[in-house]
C-alpha cells in the first residue's frame, strides 16, 4: 500500500525529449502514481505562451475570460481529450489569478483532481526546445529527460505518419535536442532537473522509476511499472503509433535501427552523432565515413533549426518587453 512521504512537493512535473523516445511510456508510469497526473498530450501551454500579447492584461476579467474560452474551447488545443468540464474550467481561469502561467496551471491542475492526484504537469518532446519558456510560466518546475539512442529515434520518426521531414532532420532533430537538453542539465542542476535512458527505463523500469521518484520527492509505487493498464483510457484511440504502449514492457525495440536503417543511414548518424551517442553511453556500429556530400546536408540542416532556435529566442525576448504583467504562476 502506498504511503506518503512527510513532506511531498507540488511542484509541477514535465516530461521531455527528441520525439519518439518513449516519453509517452514515461508519461504513463508517472501517471500510474498515485500522487502523480500527466494528461495526454496537450497543445496549449507552448502557443498560449508564444501568442501571449493577443490576450491582452490579464487583470482585466473580460481578458482572462478570453484565454479561458481559447483554452478550453479549440479543438486545436487538444482541451477535449483531458474529460474535463469546459465550463467549469473556464470559470476557475477567469476567477483565477491575472497571469499566464496560473490560467495554465488551473487547467493541468483540474485534470489531476479529476483522477484525484495532488501533483500535475505535462508531457511533450517539443517541450525539450522550449525549457526556458516553461520555466518562466512555472519557475518551479521539475524536468524529466528521456533519452533514447539517437538512431532508433531517427527509425522511428521515419516511420510515423506525422512525420514528413525526412532523414536528415531527423538527425538533425535528436543531435539539438541532445544540444539544448544538455545545458539546461548543467545550469538547472539535480533539484530540477533529472536524465534516463530509455533502454535503461525498459530493462529495469523499478530500479530507473525509484530514482524518478526520489528526485520528484515521492514515495515509489509498484502500479508505476504496468502502465499497459492506463494506456486504453490515457492515450487517445487515434494514436496508434502508440500502441505498443497497450502491451507489456517491450525490450527489443532497443537497438532496432540495425534493422530499420540503411547502411548509408548509419554511417551518417555514427559520423555526425557519434560524440552524442558515446556521451550517452551508446556504441558505434564501427561503419565508415558517410559521403562528404550527406555530411555537408546534415550541417545544413542541422544550422537551420539551430537559427530557427535562435530566431525564436529573439523573438521572445522582444514580446517581453511587451507583456503587460507578469506571465508567471502565482504560488
């Protein structure tokens, strides 16, 4: 039977990391907690932040009713997978405190007093990118990184539906977020922020789930390990490439790509990953040197999404300048 620890936290929990390397298995287990609630995922914090002028100074209540109804009333928002009253939520935001961040957070927070958990929080790679965005919503926030062995992400994106980018920025993809994921654990230290590999998580899930717990502050729980038994109500039918979420813990999708990729495909991700997938405890595969030509459309690809980064950061920090209040949560 579970137990609390004398002194548990509520600071919010987001999970991250490179698309396709297991966070949602991740969100599952954490769910699975007793104290713990992560909803599927969600499509309103990052745009809620990033479109946060539009909704004007939220110490008026007739602008706080207008984020309300955006929140919970767009279908892009994803609001309506969470089962929540929209009526209801709305009148907490507009009745809540005047920022950004605190309209959020009622919205995470109904869905864990739905399932009866004191804690809540998010689940989205793309958060992975966007750390700094979060922390200034939720300055208490704690982070997950899952990490996953960059060529089986790279695999796996390629056989999504969603994904219509190709191999190169794929790559690209898993080596920044490999990158950003990277300074933010030095800067953040161990009170904030905490790192797993995905074979590890699968291998021995109790073992990397009590060192979750301990940095999260909570009491371990067994349920944690059988997420298969949350999937068919917390992971939305349409997404079926999370079906394997449905079964038992599955180990043999680890080191895949040896299958999955091309030999041209592997030389390229052991050339221009490689320091990466050693850092993160990874062998290479020994291939030699990929064509000169891939390489330089790698680097490419790879300084476009690093100016993409860039540019946003720029942009961010002019809206600041713009903001009518504070953004963050009030504690």
């Amino acid at each position: 039977m579970f137990t609390s620890a004398p002194a548990c936290s509520d600071r919010p929990v987001f999970v991250l990391g490179c698309p396709r390397s297991g966070t949602t298995l991740l969100q599952l287990m954490l769910h699975a907690h007793p104290r713990i609630a992560l909803p599927p995922e969600t499509r309103f914090v990052l745009p809620a932040y990033e479109g946060r002028l539009r909704f004007g100074d939220l110490r008026e209540p007739g602008n706080r009713a207008g984020l309300a109804a955006w929140i919970t009333g767009r279908k892009e928002s994803r609001f309506h997978e969470l089962g929540l009253d929209a009526e209801a939520v709305a009148e907490r935001i507009e009745g809540g405190p005047p920022t950004l961040g605190s309209a959020l957070g009622i919205a995470l927070r109904s869905y864990a007093e739905r399932h009866g958990k004191a804690r809540w929080g998010d689940k989205r790679p793309a958060y992975a990118l966007h750390v700094e965005e979060i922390l200034r919503l939720f300055p208490d926030a704690q982070f997950v990184h899952l990490v996953r062995d960059g060529r089986d992400c790279v695999a796996s994106l390629l056989g999504m539906p969603w994904w219509h980018s190709g191999f190169h920025e794929a790559v690209a993809t898993w080596a920044q977020v490999v990158d950003v994921t990277r300074r933010h654990a030095v800067r953040l230290g161990p009170d904030s922020w905490h790192e797993l590999r995905f074979e590890d998580l699968v291998a021995d899930p109790e073992r990397q789930l009590r060192g979750v717990c301990a940095y999260l502050g909570e009491e371990y729980d067994p349920s944690m390990t059988a997420p298969h038994r949350l999937a068919g109500k917390a992971v939305p039918a349409r997404k079926t490439w999370h079906r394997r979420t449905h079964g038992a813990l599955d180990t043999t999708r680890a080191g895949s790509w040896r299958q999955r990729l091309t030999p041209d495909q592997i030389r390229l991700c052991d050339a221009v990953l490689g320091d990466r997938l050693v850092r993160n405890g990874y062998e290479l595969s020994g291939a030699v040197r990929p064509d000169p030509a891939e390489l330089l459309r790698h680097r490419r690809v790879l300084a476009l999404r690093r100016a993409a980064h860039a540019k946003r950061r720029v942009v961010d920090r002019v809206a600041r300048v713009r903001e009518p209040g504070p953004v963050a949560a009030a504690r």
